[in-house]
C-alpha cells in the first residue's frame, strides 16, 4: 500500500492495523538503563515505608515520582 492511501484511510478513520507489521514495533524513549543514585538513610526509610503503605517496591515508587515531575515539568514549559 503506497503511503498516500494508507494516510487517506487513517484520515477517513478507516481500519490500518492490518497494513502494519508490529512485530518489530518499539516505544520510543522506553528502552531501560540502569542508574545508581546514592540516598541518606533518612531518604530510604521514608521511601521504603510509602512503598509499603502503597503497596509497590522502592523502585516503582522512585520512577512513579521521577516521572510526575517531570511531566509536571514538561508541562511548565509549555506555558511558559
């Protein structure tokens, strides 16, 4: 399919899915690295005890936070 019919049936909302090969389909920006962030004591024991409160691991909530603020800075900017 040539790429001027494929955009007329996604603008007509017509079905697409089965024109796509997702198998090799990716995330962008979702690929994992792995960092070491060094803490106080102080800074863990909070964390580890709002994880525990939520029910999520301390590293879940470290991401969970990380990326609210930084759409909330994303956000900032736009309107800025």
């Amino acid at each position: 399919m040539k790429a001027e019919e494929f955009d007329k049936k996604f603008d007509d909302g017509e079905e697409i899915l089965n024109a796509l090969d997702l198998s090799k389909a990716k995330r962008s920006m979702q690929e994992q690295r792995r960092v070491n962030v060094d803490f106080p004591a102080w800074m863990i024991e909070s964390l580890d005890k709002e994880a525990s409160r939520i029910g999520v691991t301390r590293q879940s909530i470290i991401k969970v936070w990380l990326a609210e603020r930084l759409e909330e800075l994303t956000a900032m900017k736009k309107y800025r």
